[in-house]
C-alpha cells in the first residue's frame, strides 16, 4: 500500500529556525539540528524547506518534481510547457550516500505561468500554479511536484533526515529560514512523496502527531478545490493554511486562532471584543478546528509558525538569540545550533508563536 | 359476525391479586371491568400493551404476553396480515398506526463501528479534561470583515446554539399533552438546547421558553401568526415527517378542545387537516418563497429550518434546500415515530436515516454547499452511539421524539392515534394527562439528555476528540460490519478490517 | 402621504421603508413583481401601483395594502387581521391559511383560492373575488367566508373541484346556474341571514370596485356549506 492508498498514522521530530533580518544560513545547521532528535524518526522519511535560496530566480515559481520514469518526466514536461514559460531547468543536485536508495529522477523548474494561458483561465497567478500542481499530483501517474514556491524548496527523501540533508548537499545552500522533519510511521509507505514537509506556494508545513480530526478537516476543505491525494494530516493542514490566508484573506494569526480555536468556556470568559472575536470564528470556521495531538512548524516566505494542539498532547520548544528565532520539538535540537540563547521556553497549548521577518531592510 | 384476534392476553394471578380495581381505574382501554356479579374480568382484544397495569397493580399481580392462542401458523399470512384484514373488512376503514416502523427492517446503525485511540494518538479522559458537546448551528459566514484597525470585525450570522447536540423533534401540542409539552419545554431550557412546536401551535403558557422553543410552519398553518413567528428561537417549516412521507396530517375534532382549539386558533370540535403538499410550495423555487417570506415577516433574525422526510432522491432535495435560504435543514429517516400514520405509509415510504444522511452529506460536499446548511438527522436515534455514528456521518445534531416520549414514560405500545394514552402523554382526556407530572417528567429528560451527552464525551474521548465540530462528518472514524459494497460506498465508510 | 419609486428597490428593501416611515400612509410607484410587501405588517396603509409579487401580505396583521393592479401569486398567506384590496386580478393560493383579515380582489383569483381558510373566535377571514375562481376554490376550508362576486356574470364563475375537503366556513357564488353539490358540502338558495351576514363586506367591495352595492347583492346567489365539521371520521381504523 503507497501513501495515499491508505492513510498511515505517524510520529515524528520537528525543528526550524528563522533569521528574521533574512540574513542567510547554510544547511548544515538545520541538519544537525533535527540529527540530534535521531530516535523520533524511524529512517522512513526526512524533509527540509528552506526560504530565500534561489534569489536569482525569485519571481519564478520554482517546481520540484520527483518522476517515476523518463518517460513520466516527457509527459510533465510537455504539460509544464503548455502552460508556463520555463526559464531554467536541471536535475536537483546530489550526493550519493549508501543510506539513501531507491531514488526517483528528482527535477526543478523555474516557471512563470503563459500570459496568454493565465489571462484565459481568469486566475490569478498563484492560482493558477496551483491548480496546475493539482493536475499533474492527480493526472500525470509517477509525476510529483512536492514544491512550488518562489524563492523557496522543498528537499525530502525517504531515509533519515540528516542523511537526507546530506543526499541533497543543503550545506551548498543559503536561507534565511529553515525547517526539517524526521519521520516515525507506522509502515512502510516507501514512497518519496510522502515524506515531509509538505508544500504549497510559499506555505511549507512540518508536523508531529496524528490529528484526530483528520476525515472532519478533509471533507471540509476538499469542498474549496483541495485534493488530499496523500491522507496525511501535514497534507490537509497545509490546505488549510492555504484555503484560510490566501482564500479567505486570514493573517497567520488568525488562521491559527481557527485551527486552534480555544475552549468555549475560555472564550465566556474573555472580554467582550475577544469573545466576540473567537466566537466569529469558531461559529463559522468550526470544521477547521484541528483537534488530537499536534506541533506543527508552518514556514512561509514572510515568516515562521509554530503551534501546538490546545490540550497540548505534543512537545514543543521555542527560543531565541539575536534575530533568529528557533523552534523544535525538543530543546536539545535548538542548543545542539544555538548553545547560549536569550530565552528559552515552551508555548502554551494553542498559542502561536510568530515569528516575522523585518521588511525594508 | 365480528372477528376480534387478541393480540395479546392478560394474565392475572389470583393468588397475588387483592380486588383492589387499581387496574380497572388505570385503563382507558377497558381492558379491565368487574362484571354484573363483581368479577374482575378482562377484554383482551382492546389491550395494546401499554405495561400501565402492570406497573400499578400494587399486588404486581398482572402480566401482558402475547396471545397464546395462536391462529394456524402461517410465516406468509401472519396473524398480523389476517387481523388487518378483518378490520377493514368490519370498518372499511384505512389502517391507522402510531410511532415508527415496526418492522425488521435492516438499522445501519447496528452495523456500523466505531474506532478509539491506540498508540499512535491519545485517547481523551473527558471526566477530567475538556470535552466540548456544543454545538451552533445555522450557515456558515466566510466573509471577512476588517475594523479601521485591521482586526476582524466579527460578524453576527443568524443561527442556533446549543450546549448538546440534542434537540426534541416536533410533536405538537394536541398530539401530546400540556404537560408533555411542558415537561419538553422545562427540560430544553435546562439543557439550553432546544424542542419544537410542532404544527400545534404555541400555548400562550410556553412563551416564556421562547429562546428554547423552535416554532413549525406547517402546510395547515396552526396557530401561525406574527407573535407565533417572532416568538421562538428558530422557525422550522415542515415539508414532510419519517413516519408519513408525502401525506398530510388529521387531528380529528374530539382532540380539538379547549386549549388545544384555543392554541391551533381553530373551533372546538373542527377537524384540524393539514394538507399533503403546503400549498404555496409546489416546486423548489416556491420554498425559497416561503423561506423568504418568513424571513421578512420576522426581520431576518431567525434561522429558518426545512424539515423533509428521507425519501429515494433526498441528496438533490437537500441541495435544492441548501441553496432555497434555509439555514438547516432536517432529516427524517423513515422508522421516524408520529402520533398517527396510516399503518402502511409509516411501513412502507421513505428510506433509513443513515443512507440518507450521508448520501445528503456527501453530495452537499460535493457540491460545495455543506457549509450553507447545518444538518439536524431523525428518525430513531436510540441511544448516544446511535448519536455519534449521525454525526461521524455528518450531522450536525439529532432530533429525539420517540426517545423523549419513552423517558416521559411511555412503553411504545403504538396506540396514540386512540386518544387513550394511559401514561398521559399522547392523550388530552384531563384524567389521563394528570398522570404526567411536568416537573418529574422534565427532570427524566434531563437526565436522559445528560446521560448521553457524558456517554457521547466518553465515545469521543476515546477517539481522541475533544469538540463534537470535528467528529462531524469525520467517517473515518466509521466502519462497517456484515454491509454490502453498496452500502458501505454509500454510508463513505470502510469495512471493518480495512 | 409618503410617496416612493419602488422600480428600483428590492421587496426587502420596500419593508424596512414600511417599518420606519413615520407616515402611516405609503405609496409606492413602478411596483413590479417586488415579492413579501407587507409581510407581518401592522397598521400601515399602503399602497403598490403596478404588480405585487409573490406571499405579499403574508402573515399580514393589521393595516391595509391596496394593490392598483394585479398581484401574482400565494396574497396573503397565513394572513391574520387586516385588509388587503386588490383591484385587478391575483394569481393561485390567494388567501392561503388565512385566519382573519379581508381580501378583496377586483377581478378573478386563480387555483386554490381561500383554501384552508380558517376562523378562530372573533378571528374571520373574508375574502371577496369580484371575477371568477379558478379550481379548488375553498379546499379544505375550516371557517370564514368566501364570496364570488361574478361582476361579469359568467354563466359558472367556480372552476372544478371547488369545496373539497370543506369542514367549515361558508361560500357564497352569485350565478344564475346553481353549482353541483359536493360530498359533504350542500348549496342552497341564498337566505335573508346570509345575506346579512355578507352585507358588511359586499358593500365594502362595491365601493371599492365602483358597484351600485343594491343591485349586486339582489341578484340570485347560493351557499355552499359544510354538513359536519369532521369530514373523515369514518376513513381510519385503529390498527
């Protein structure tokens, strides 16, 4: 059974960091950073996102796909061609490592969607792409873009994260935020795609737990477009960022209000503008609540997220030093980068921490 | 010559028996009387096994079986068949029954399991930890508004709000007693849930439960006034019922005295018809009409409820109803009870609650529309599991009637259309209805309600959720057992096993 | 008075000017089709030059709305006290479930006029059709008082199966031809205390449709009523 055929539970370990200042940091420190969390994977799955590596193509919407064959790869291609104008494309980068076996043709595109195909379809451009990602995940068999943000990627494989890390030579990229996972499910999906984290546009989302209510957030927001081809819950929480910032119009914030809405009885509690508040959003957004253990770390281009279920049934550590702000789900992987922070603490179940990069610098 | 099968017999031991004529003052059927000599002696074709009897002999001296005089056996021609058929052949009369669909009819809520935490999530202790049982419901309002200052400014969208997600279906006053409806009302507003007026009307005693009264519309128009519209919490327009699919309703003239003419606004004694078909709806454009026309006459601040029956094509009715203005919309499976149907409607016409709901959830999603509706599922939900499957479905709350009534007391024996209710409940003779004492009758109810709603936190905890929102529609959490393909691709669950 | 132009506004948008006007007299001009004028309303007088929409005058309470047209269809729905004139012709389900009030209609009313009309203590709907009537006029009718005028004289101003289901109430059809009777309902000769009965609403519908009130209500008539209140009795059995 392959990811998406059926839907398998999993633990994990996540970590992140951000240079709010968008100075940029190589890979090595995200890799060390998740290696030390080494026993809350099972070498089943390890990813990182990494933000402001392809500044020379920042306007382009830069597709990573992983293909099953060359003929698949003709395929794509030629569908990618009718509907962007491709201004680079290679072979990602890597280095072969006995750990990691099995690999896929891994590619990368930087694309633009055709003005004359965009104009056509009455989208914007953001929806476009993503309408056009959903295609080629849903139609295109051995076809798998697992990123397709600007100025951002993706790099996920199955095996262990550091050796993950390693496989795709992140120490020879620069971002000014990153974020890793280490997988523990419960089978063997031995799929690439399945791997975390999972992206959409700029949004890319780690994630630590099995969602109780997963089949209640699916349902919902498959109603507004969404495809949940693989049953994760990293899957269905990344849509759901998606749906509530770019759709509705949300901040971050307030997305996570929604997700992580607090209890009835808290909200009787608050004074009239908060109560009125959560109460809005738990009235009409209440199929979005996500309920079961959960830490997530959420990156995207303007910042980092993190947050944890509001019973807090999942670990999670956040601290500080200068600029950077850094977020695990154990203090170990933040002091094995950063041994003398200026604060160190863990956020209270339901509480988001975010973090936003300094604009105008 | 008139044939009277018994279909029951009553069994009296003399040992036990004092001669106290408790049972002969109990019964409205006449089943017990003293003879001219002074004999306690019974009537056995007239009893319907209600249990009154039994329960109040103080010698417990009493006992109803069935009938052991059997008719020659026959698994084809039932005694059931051939005593029906004497009682039309007598009468020429249309067969006329109460409550639900008593037949063996397959319940797809005892097929269906549901899954707990093991592992690799946890299960929640809902003694201990939250666990959150209420429920709103109404369309859902996705447009953000921003304040000056950018923060969203939060809006107020028409809707219900209950702390569990029970609420008592409608049974009008006249079909049950004031102190049905009172004991009804009292517990709703205890609960801070919700009962519902049926078509009767609202006594002028039970405005005060306004805030935890929804009010019916239905084709007869009973008791429908201004006052009546503005005076509940929500308006419910019944288009049809589970127990009858596509007939209307008859509360004949000797049920319509006193309060209960005073209440429907009609004369003493008139026959209250409600019509088949409302007659200003006669296709989906005019129930937007009648939506519309509530709303106006009520300034747009009451959410407006479309009752339907399950019935074959229920999946495309609801979306027509979705997208008709009403805010929720009910779903009557068809072992639904009543306090008269004919006999062959109730058993024959409409579909299972279960297949209906979710066929009318999926297809809503499907369509993008789900979020425009809440969804309230009836129809014999029989217990909190009962409950729990609706919603993993896709409800977003249940209706109870029949569960209400037998937490009222009553014993089912299906005879409410005789006026005689010996438990005081499905009757409006002033001897009968005392026996219902409102504040005992609330405080059951409570009880009944409290009870599920601590079984339903324990089911949920057990799965690893703590707010009912997401086990709605959250099938995942289903599966089947000994269900065919069909049944399964229909309910959206898996096998068991699987 | 207060006048308005209704072309541009919304049935909605026409009630709210209803609720908040301080006149208690209101027009509204260019009126076409605008659905649930005066829905609910009370003691307001109104008045729609053109054609009034669908469930106009629907749980009306009180006041008046004249309609200096034809109104469309389900006029005065549920209605339960007040007045409602209507001097061209109205659609089906006129008067629906109403419970009191009066409807005075010019011209003729489609199907399903005045059924389920019912009275309830001083409550006693009164709807008075100057044409003809289309079928099921009266159905079910539990109470109140239906007149059919006939102001053209047509030879059998009732349609087909007029007074099914009729348990209460009273019809009166000036014709020279006198309806079938129906099962359940008799028609008899118009009598000196129907007459009184109608006298009330007779002459205020020939004010308003400009009728000499002594020569109307000479002409010959009949009275369709109910033999008992509880027309099925004998259709169930217990089971």
């Amino acid at each position: 059974m392959l990811e998406g055929q059926v839907r398998i539970p999993s633990g994990c370990a996540v970590s992140g960091f951000i240079n709010k200042d968008r100075t940029l940091t190589d890979g090595s420190r995200i890799i060390k950073s998740i290696a030390c969390m080494h026993d809350r994977s099972n070498g089943l799955g390890g990813g990182f996102a990494a933000y402001g590596i392809y500044p020379e193509y920042k306007d382009y919407y830069a597709l990573h796909v992983f293909y099953d064959n060359s003929e698949v790869k003709a395929e794509c291609e030629k569908f990618l061609d009718k509907h962007f104008d491709i201004v680079n494309l290679s072979k990602i980068p890597v280095r072969k490592t006995p750990k990691i076996t099995d690999e896929p043709l891994i590619w990368r595109y930087f694309v633009k969607p055709l003005p004359t195909k965009l104009a056509s379809s009455q989208l914007d451009e953001k929806e476009f792409t993503v309408k056009c990602v959903f295609k080629i995940n849903s139609y295109i068999d051995g076809a798998y873009v697992f990123s397709c943000g600007k100025n951002m990627g993706a790099f996920k494989a199955v095996g262990y994260p550091e050796d993950v890390g390693e496989f795709y030579r992140l120490d020879e990229y620069e971002g000014y935020s990153w974020i890793a996972h280490g997988r523990y499910p419960t089978n063997t999906p031995g799929w690439w795609g399945g791997a975390h984290p999972f992206c959409l546009l700029d949004i890319a989302v780690v994630h630590n737990g099995e969602i109780s209510s997963y089949d209640a957030n699916r349902r919902e927001i498959e109603m507004f477009g969404y495809k949940c081809n693989l049953q994760t819950d990293t899957e269905a929480i990344t849509y759901i960022f998606d749906y509530l910032v770019r759709k509705i119009g949300m901040s971050y914030k307030e997305a996570c209000d929604v997700i992580a809405a607090p209890f009835w009885n808290k909200i009787q509690a608050m004074d009239k503008a908060d109560r009125d508040y959560y109460n809005y959003l738990r009235r009409n957004f209440d199929s979005l609540l996500i309920t079961g253990p959960f830490s997530l770390i959420i990156g995207h281009e303007g910042g980092l997220i993190g947050i944890n279920d509001r019973l807090k049934l999942r670990s999670m550590v956040v601290a500080e030093k200068g600029n950077t702000v850094y977020m695990a789900s154990e203090e170990c992987a933040i002091r094995a980068i950063e041994s003398n922070p200026d604060v160190v603490y863990a956020p209270k179940g339901g509480q988001p921490v975010i973090a936003e990069v300094e604009y105008g610098i | 010559m008139e044939y009277r099968p018994a279909r029951f017999e009553v069994l009296r031991n003399m040992d036990k028996c004092n001669g106290c004529n408790r049972c002969v003052k109990e019964c409205a059927c006449g089943v017990h009387y003293r003879s001219d000599s002074g004999k306690l002696c019974t009537r056995d074709y007239a009893c319907v096994d209600c249990q009154r009897c039994v329960e109040t002999c103080p010698a417990g001296a009493l006992k109803i079986a069935l009938n052991r005089n059997t008719f020659h056996p026959n698994d084809n021609w039932s005694e059931r068949y051939i005593g029906e058929i004497y009682k039309q052949a007598a009468t020429g009369g249309v067969l006329l029954s109460s409550m639900g669909n008593p037949n063996p009819m397959p319940s797809y809520f005892d097929r269906i399991l549901i899954n707990a935490s093991q592992v690799t999530n946890p299960p929640i202790d809902p003694l201990r930890e939250p666990m959150e049982t209420k429920i709103t419901l109404g369309r859902r309002d996705r447009e953000i508004v921003r304040d000056a200052s950018g923060r969203i400014a939060p809006k107020l969208v028409r809707g219900l709000s209950a702390d569990v997600p029970i609420l008592f279906s409608a049974m009008s006053y006249g079909s049950i007693s004031y102190n049905a409806h009172a004991a009804l009302a009292m517990a709703a507003k205890e609960l801070n849930t919700y009962y519902n007026t049926g078509e009767g009307g609202l006594h002028k005693d039970f405005y005060a439960y306004g805030d935890n009264t929804i009010v019916q519309v239905a084709s007869g128009r009973f008791g429908v006034h201004s006052d009546y519209l503005n005076a509940g919490a929500a308006i419910e327009i019944k288009m049809g019922q589970g127990a009858k699919p596509g007939i209307g309703g008859h509360l004949p003239g000797e049920k319509t005295v006193g309060d209960i003419s005073a209440t429907r606004m009609i004369p003493e004694g008139s026959d209250a018809i409600s019509p088949a078909p409302h007659h200003d709806i006669y296709s989906i454009e005019d129930l937007r009409q009648l939506v519309d026309s509530l709303k106006e006459a009520t300034g747009h601040a009451k959410p407006i409820i479309v009752k339907v029956a399950a019935v074959h094509n229920i999946a495309v009715i609801a979306s027509g109803i979705a997208r008709s203005g009403a805010d929720i919309i009910a779903i009557d499976g068809y072992r639904g009870g009543t306090g008269a149907a004919p006999t062959r409607i109730r058993d024959n016409v409409g579909i299972p609650i279960e297949l209906a709901l979710a066929s009318v959830d999926s297809r809503l999603r499907q369509e993008g529309i789900r979020d425009r509706v809440s969804l309230i599922a009836g129809g014999s939900i029989r217990s909190s599991a009962d409950m729990i499957k609706a919603i993993a479905l896709g409800a977003d709350a249940v209706y109870i009637g029949t569960a209400a009534l037998c937490a009222l007391g009553c014993h089912l024996c299906r005879s409410c259309q005789q006026g005689k209710c010996n438990w005081g409940i499905a009757t409006q003779n002033p001897e009968l209805t005392k026996r219902l004492d409102p504040e005992e009758g609330a405080r059951r109810l409570v009880n009944l309600v409290s009870a599920w709603t601590h079984e339903a936190e324990e089911i949920m905890g057990g799965m690893g959720i703590n707010a009912i929102e997401v086990l709605r529609g959250n099938r995942l959490m289903l599966r089947g057992i000994g269900l065919t393909e069909t049944e399964l691709r229909i309910l959206g669950i898996s096998h068991a096993g699987e | 008075m207060a006048i308005y132009d209704a072309a541009s506004l919304s049935g909605r948008e026409i009630n709210e000017i209803i609720k908040k006007e301080m006149d208690a007299k209101i027009t509204f001009t260019g009126v076409n089709g605008q659905r649930f004028i005066c829905d609910g309303m009370k003691d307001k007088l109104v008045t729609v030059d053109g054609v009034a929409g669908n469930a106009s005058g629907a749980y009306m309470d009180s006041g008046e709305l004249s309609v200096i047209g034809n109104a469309q269809d389900a006029i005065g729905d549920t209605m339960n006290g007040g007045r409602i004139f209507i001097s061209g012709r109205c659609g089906d389900a006129t008067g629906y479930a109403m419970r009191g009030g009066e409807i005075y209609v010019g011209k003729d009313v489609g199907y399903r006029a005045g059924i389920h009309m019912k009275e309830y203590g001083d409550d006693k709907p009164v709807l008075v059709i100057g044409g003809i009537a289309g079928d099921f006029l009266g159905e079910y009718q539990a109470g109140g008082l239906i007149i059919v005028v006939n102001t053209e004289r047509a030879a059998c101003p009732l349609g087909e199966d007029y007074a099914a289901g009729m348990h209460g109430g009273k019809i009166v059809v000036f014709t020279d031809c006198q309806p079938a009777p129906r099962a359940g309902v008799q028609v008899r000769e118009v009598a000196a205390r129907d007459i009184k009965e109608i006298e009330e609403y007779m002459r205020r519908f020939c004010t308003f449709a400009s009728l000499d009130y002594s020569s109307e209500i000479s002409r010959k008539a009949y009275v369709l009523e109910p033999m008992g209140r509880n027309p099925y009795k004998r259709l169930y059995v217990n089971n």
